[in-house]
C-alpha cells in the first residue's frame, strides 16, 4: 500500500512539473495568458436592431445595355412569344404597369457559359457547361428588368 502511495505521489508530482513551463536556459518563463476575460465595465451590452428594409429594390440598368452579356456569346434569334409573355406578366406583377406601358429592348437567343445564365448569385452552386437560353431586357416606367431564361422556358430576374 505504502508503494502505491508513493508512485502515485510521484506521479502528481511529475504531472505538475511537466504543467510548469521553463525557458531552454531553466529558468521559469511568463505563465501563459489567462483563457478568462476580464470584465472591464459593469454594463451589459446591449444590441442594437438593424434597420428594417422598407422599400424593395427596383432592378435598373443604365440605358447603354452591353452587347454582349457577361459570360455568355450572342447569336441570331429571338425569345419564343411565349416567353415573352410570361416574362411580360411577371413585370406587370412587380411593376404594377399595363402590359402595354411595356417596352422590349432586347430579346436574344445566347449561349451562357453555365447555369448561372451569366447572373450568378453570391451561395449559389451552378452548372458547369453551356446552357443556350434567352437575354431578355425589358424597359417600363423608366425601370430596365433584365431577365436571363433557358431554352426551356425558366427565367429569372438579374439583380
């Protein structure tokens, strides 16, 4: 039992010098720093709110649209009529416009260079391959909404 007791002694005593630290030349160095902050006033923090968005951005491009959209190479055609119309009605949602208060100015086919449609959004994965599809910009109010689709229908809006 007395044996126990002094390995185990000894034990602690070598587990606490191993935990004291010493400079190559033996003498003891500066402890490390201390894990737990200290308080420096006695208030409480408190948070402040961030500002609510009230008014939803309204797409808009500078009237001197590129010619050629980023990431993407044109070619000769135009959007199907049927996504026009759909990509008209979706403006006359957001807008709030008659169809008619609705001006094409741009509508051709191209070839992006993923799935991006040439408008990738910051978190998004996208496709690595050629997508053809449509550029589609589209002018009410004084607002341009430039609309990117596949040749398959879908579009979407680029911000």
């Amino acid at each position: 039992m007395k044996l126990v007791r002094a390995v185990l002694s000894l034990a602690v005593l070598l587990m606490l010098g191993a935990c004291t630290a010493t400079s190559p030349d033996g003498s003891a160095s500066d402890p490390e720093p201390s894990i737990t902050p200290t308080p420096t006033s006695s208030a409480v923090p408190t948070l402040t709110p961030l500002p609510t968005a009230t008014v939803k951005p309204t797409p808009t491009l500078v009237p001197g649209v590129p010619t050629l959209p980023p990431g993407g190479m044109l070619s000769d055609g135009e959007a199907p009529a049927s996504l026009l119309a759909e990509i008209k009605a979706d403006v006359v949602e957001r807008a709030g416009v008659e169809e008619s208060a609705i001006t094409v100015v741009r509508s051709q086919a191209v070839t992006w260079s993923d799935g991006s449609l040439g408008c990738p959004q910051p978190g998004m994965n996208y496709t690595q391959a050629l997508v053809d599809g449509y550029w589609v910009v589209l002018e009410a109010d004084g607002v341009f909404y430039d609309y990117r689709a596949t040749a398959r229908g879908s579009f979407t809006l680029c911000s």
